[in-house]
C-alpha cells in the first residue's frame, strides 16, 4: 500500500499515536499488494481548460461509464427491435420502389410481375432468416459472416466477408439516409434544393447519439421505429380490406411519374428486378453480429428478435407491394422530387391530406435517417473484432466514455457523408453499389455453417445443414445476379473495393505479427542487470534553468554526461565555453559549430561520430539523449517555444542504441526564483542543493526515481 502506518508522539511522555495515511485514496482504491484500481479522479483533467471541454463533452455525450457498468448498457429485446432491425425493416419504404423502376419498361404486366419479384424474394428472406437465427447460436460472440467463413472455411474468406460487410454497412448510412430525405421531399418539394445539407446533419445527429452509448441510443430511437411500424402495419391492413373487397381503383399518374413503356418482361429484366429489389434483405446479418449487446441469455434473445424481424419485414414488404400493384402506383423520376412509392402507397389509406399521412410520412423519414443506426452499432463491432485479431489499426478496438467504439463510429461516418456527397443523395444512384457486399456475406457464412454442422454432428445437424445449403446455393445465385446487371451501373467499384480492402488488412496483420516477433522474449529468458555501458547527451540551446534541470537528470542515469552546444556565431561559442566552465565545471561541453545553420543535422552526425568511435570489439552503449524543455503555463504561449526540441525528438525516434529523454521544466504561477543564486555570487563549486518547490519532482518523474527535498547536485541559476 502507498502509505501506511506512522507513530506520532502523545503530549505526555510514552504516548503514541498511530496516524494512517492514505496518499492514494483520492484517485485509486486498493485492491491488492501492489493492485489499484483507478477512480474518475484519476483521469480527470488538470487544467482549466481540460475541465471546461471535459463538461462539454458530458453535456453532449453523457457522463464516462466505468467497464463494469457494460452490463447495464445490454440491450432488452424491446429495445434491441429498433437499434438492429431498423436497417431491414426500414427497406420495405424503398425496396418495392427499386422492383417498379425495372419492371415499368413493360408497361401494365409490370404491377403482376412486382407481386411475383417481391414474393420470390420474401422466400429468400425467409431463408436467410432462418439461417442466421443458427448463427446466432452457433456463435453467441457475434461477428457474423465473418467469424463464421474465419473459423469454419479459411482466414482468408473471413477478410473478404469482413470487408464486404464494411461496405455493406457504410452503404446501409449513405442510402437510408438519402432515402429518408426524400421522404421529406414527398411532402415537401423545395427541401430538394438541400437534400445533401439534410443527410449530412442528420449522419451528424445520429453520430451524436451513438457516441452516449448503446441504451441511450435504443430510447432515442425506439419511437421513430415503432411508430413507422404500427403505420405501416395499418396501411396494410386498409389495403388488403380495400382490394378484398374490390374497392382498390389504379392512381391517377402525377405529374413526375415515369412513363410506362412497352417492352416484352422476360427473363433477364425479371433478374434485374430481383437484383434490385434484393435490397430488402439488407440488414438482416446484423442482428447475428451484436449477439453480445444483447442481455443474457445473448444468443436466445438475438434469435427471437431475429425472426421477430424478419416476419414485420415479409409483412410489410409484400403488403406494400401488393397494394402497389393493385393501385397501378408508378414511381417518379430520379432527382424529379416527385413523390415516392411508399408516399403514394400511404396516400391509398389515408389520404393525400391527412394528417396520418403526414405523420406516416415523417415516422417513415426518421425509421429511414434511423435505419443508419444499425450500421453505427454493428460496423465499430466488427471493426473491434478485426482489430483485436490484428487486421485493421488497434485503435478500433478501444471503447470510448460511453463504452461505445468510438473510432469506428466516427470512421463509419465521415466515409458514409462522403458518399452522400459524391452522389448528390440519389438513393438509385446509391443502389447499385449496396447489394453485392450483402450476398457475398450471405454466402459465405451459409457455406460456413454447413461445414459447422457438419463437424459438430449435433441432434438434427442434418436438418440443420439442408437449411444453411439452401442459403448458401440461393444467396450464391443472387449474388451471380446482382453482379451481372449492376456490374456497369456502378458494382464495380465494390468488386474492386474487397480484395483491395482484403489486401489493406493482410498488410496490417503482418506487420503487427512481424512487431510481436521482434518484441518476443525467448522462452525461459530471466531478464538480467545491464551489461552495456551508458552515455547521455545533453544538447544545450542555451544556459539555463530547464538546461541544468537536464544535465542533472543526465547525471542522475549516468557519470558519463557531456553537453552539445550547435552554433552558428563563433563570438556567441566562445562565451558560451566562458559561462559553461565557471557555472557547470563537471560536465564537458562540446561546441559545434554549425556554418549553414542547421541544428537537427550537425547533432545527429556527432552522434554517428562517437558510435564510429567506440571500441569495435564491446557492444555498443545506450545514448540516451537528454532534451531540456520549457514547459509554458499557457496554451498559447506553447506555440513560442520548444519548436526546435520537437523537431528533434521526432529525428531521433527510432535511431538504434538511441533513448530520448525529454525533461520538462514549468515555473508555476506565483513560483519566483528565491531558491536561485545571482550570477554575481555564483563561484566554480562540484555541487550544491537542488531547490525544492513544485518542480522538485518533475526531474524524478523522468527517470521512473522519486523525488526527495535535498537531492545533491549542480546548484541551478537564474532564467533568463
């Protein structure tokens, strides 16, 4: 314990006292010999400054939660609905739209085929769902595609579904946002001129939300998606009543529809359809990769709240199709502003002017700009998992205050309103580029099951293994699919994006697999005293008291100490010399003169020098470069000093045999140089005390030493 125990002396003679002291008790709590667990104190700020942007962060992110508390950042199955589901669900709002855009060109026999296209894929939904509730099971650490095809088929295929699911995920942002915003335009046309403001403030808001963490992130969202649900639930219900009972009545066409054409529908514009309106099923993995935000038990509660998704999306999605069809609804022309299928759709139940419509029109706005949350819980997720097995910079795998992935979230963000950007917010643009990671993870992680049940033999593994066969032919042959008619229209750039991104992450992972081989001890080493002699170095940009606070920290690691004077006037050398041998006569001081006034150069060439110079046959010494440094008091005034110390310990980094000290010296408010001797009074001496005061442990700190009042060593002088 840091501390302990002290007898005090009583007022009487033979009285005692024992005073426990506690040093520690502010910042840490003792767990243990040698064992502290740190409080808040311990990392908050110390400076007025650091305590005013510490405020504005917990305004704006909430208060920092400790490790333990993750357990309370679980998420229930009412609340995990929205955060995972919102991707999936909220593709029913453009799915249907992406179907008509193809098949239109064949005029009426369009609004048959769309029933057709729509339940072809509610099949295919339905068996991916299925799929992947094993998944969760079979892997209650979450991760999805890519631990599966990383442990039941190579690493190698875990990279290609880890980068298509990263691509995925940014797209699942770029087109639920730009989607959403032209919700907003439906019922009101001139946000169509800021449709990109729109979509970059809202990525801003819900980066913003995920930053407080998982379960304040689920309240916020909760209502937009359950509200959109019980809409649009609704708006079925009316519609299937209506074309029951032969009420439905085509649409009059508004004035931005797509006019209809007269071609034949065969085969290939139906696969086109299909590939279009494959979109639906995007976001239906992500509930498999956060198993572990769910409460205990984590695998059964993703499960069940897997085929709750699952069955909303295959209601709504064929509902909203079918009412499409039987009211003749034609989608408008792309960046026209017109209204959208799913607006037109709502306007069938409830009326181009009432107020539900309205409503339904916002709830479908936010669920859409929502919907990019489910890439903002599982992208940093997997990022994390990548991370933690040496793929992408170990940075991703930190948690923020609020336990949340923070470089993810942000990283996710920024790449996803670059897109919006780019593409001026068309979600058809957006399209093309969003199925093909979605069914390369479809397949791969099918593929992977089979194999897993296939080792596992488990009760029913058979069962099992036909269904994830299924998958995994089904999602192979849409995936053949999505690329042969989107290829052109910009898939692309995804097929291009993987293997690059696959390759970005082998590089990562052999470079750190080559620094832990470096940094490896040899089984049975005992780490033993050194035997390499030491040097210190000191370069000196003037005499001073941050300069002889380090040829005392120099001193302190070693008796071989010499200072390096760079100079380009020779007048200003000779005093120099003059001043160094009166005030610090036991430590050399090397002159260098530097006549095209370089500083970073002349030093580390004097350094090659003296390595050259030593003995070939004993190994070479530790350097340690002691740079002195003026610590101010103000941010402001940090940008008038220590430019030069900066550039040169950014040199010296890395050089072999090579250690850079850095020793800072503050003068702290109030702190005047009483302790100091005038230079008129300063003779030749081998020592003198150092000063106490509040810089008296700084010294110490730069060597690991503690600091004790009274140290012997060269008496100091006045600054400038």
């Amino acid at each position: 314990m840091i501390g302990g125990r002290r007898s005090l002396a009583g007022r009487k003679p033979g009285d005692r006292r024992v005073r426990v002291d506690r040093p520690h008790a502010a910042y840490f709590r003792y767990t243990g010999p040698n064992q502290l667990v740190a409080k808040p104190e311990a990392s908050a700020p110390r400076t007025g400054f650091g305590r005013s942007l510490r405020r504005a962060k917990a305004w704006l992110i909430g208060r920092p939660l400790a490790s333990e508390e993750e357990i309370g950042e679980r998420l229930s199955k009412r609340l995990a609905l929205p955060i995972f589901s919102s991707d999936a669900i909220s593709s029913s709002a453009y799915a249907t739209e992406e179907i008509l855009r193809v098949l239109v060109v064949g005029g009426a026999l369009a609004f048959v085929a769309t029933v057709q296209v729509a339940a072809a894929i509610a099949f295919l939904l339905a068996v991916v769902a299925i799929s992947y509730r094993q998944v969760c099971r079979a892997f209650p650490n979450g991760g999805g595609a890519y631990a599966v095809a990383r442990q039941e088929l190579t690493p190698l295929l875990g990279l290609v579904a880890a980068a298509a699911l990263l691509i995925d995920y940014v797209m699942t942002v770029a087109v639920s946002t730009s989607s959403a915003v032209e919700q907003l335009i439906s019922i009101a046309p001139e946000l169509n001129a800021i449709r990109v403001g729109i979509g970059l403030l809202s990525i801003t808001l819900i980066t913003v939300g995920n930053l407080r963490g998982l379960r304040e992130s689920g309240n916020i969202f909760a209502i937009p998606t359950y509200l959109f649900v019980s809409l649009a639930l609704l708006i079925v219900a009316i519609g299937g009543y209506r074309i029951l009972s032969g009420q439905a009545a085509p649409l009059p066409p508004h004035a931005e529809a797509v006019h209809l054409g007269t071609e034949t529908i065969g085969i290939l514009l139906l696969l086109k359809a299909f590939a279009s309106g494959s979109v639906a099923l995007t976001g239906t993995e992500a509930i498999a990769n956060g198993v572990p935000a769910f409460r205990p038990p984590e695998s059964k509660n993703a499960a069940n709240t897997l085929v709750i998704m699952a069955v909303l999306l295959a209601i709504l999605f064929i509902g909203i199709s079918v009412i499409a069809a039987a009211y003749h609804v034609v989608p408008s022309v792309d960046g026209s502003g017109g209204p959208t299928v799913i607006a037109l759709v709502a306007q069938t139940a409830f009326g181009a002017s009432s107020p539900l419509y309205y409503i339904f029109q916002l709830s479908t706005a936010l669920i859409l700009f929502l919907a990019a949350n489910t890439s903002y819980n599982a992208f940093p997720r997997l990022a994390a998992l990548l991370a933690e097995d040496g793929y992408i910079p170990r940075q991703f795998s930190f948690r923020g205050d609020r336990l949340a992935f923070s470089w993810g979230i942000i990283l996710l963000s920024a790449v996803a309103a670059a897109l919006i950007v780019a593409f001026g917010g068309v979600t058809t643009l957006l399209i093309p580029l969003y199925s093909v990671g979605v069914f390369v993870c479809f397949t791969l992680s099918q593929g992977g099951m089979v194999l897993h049940w296939r080792r596992n033999r488990e009760r029913g593994w058979w069962r099992r293994a036909a269904i994830n066969a299924l998958g995994a032919v089904l999602t192979a042959v849409v995936l053949a699919i999505v690329v042969y008619e989107k290829f052109a229209h910009g898939a692309w750039l995804v097929v291009i994006l993987i293997p690059t991104l696959v390759g970005a992450m082998l590089f990562i992972n052999r470079q750190y697999a080559a620094s832990a081989r470096h940094l490896a001890l040899r089984p049975g080493y005992v780490v033993k005293p050194p035997v390499r002699e030491e040097r210190a170095i000191v370069p000196i940009p003037s005499l001073n008291r941050a300069t002889v606070r380090a040829i005392n920290v120099a001193r302190s690691v070693t008796s071989e100490v010499s200072a390096v004077f760079i100079s380009e006037d020779p007048e200003q050398s000779t005093e120099m010399r003059r001043e160094w041998e009166l005030r610090v006569p036991g430590v050399p001081l090397v002159i260098v003169e530097s006549p095209y006034r370089a500083l970073a150069g002349p030093l580390i060439a004097y350094l090659d020098v003296l390595d050259r110079a030593w003995p070939p046959d004993k190994p070479q010494p530790i350097t340690f470069v002691v740079i002195p440094e003026y610590v101010a008091r103000h941010w402001w005034e940090r940008l008038l000093y220590n430019q030069s110390a900066r550039r040169l310990r950014s040199i010296l980094l890395g050089r072999p045999h090579t250690v850079v000290v850095d020793v800072p010296y503050r003068r702290d408010r109030g702190e005047e140089p009483k302790d100091m001797v005038k230079a008129s009074k300063l003779r030749p001496a081998d020592g003198g005390d150092v000063p106490d005061g509040p810089n008296a442990g700084e010294v110490a700190a730069a060597v690991g030493t503690p600091a004790t009042p009274g140290t012997r060593g060269t008496r100091e002088m006045p600054g400038p």
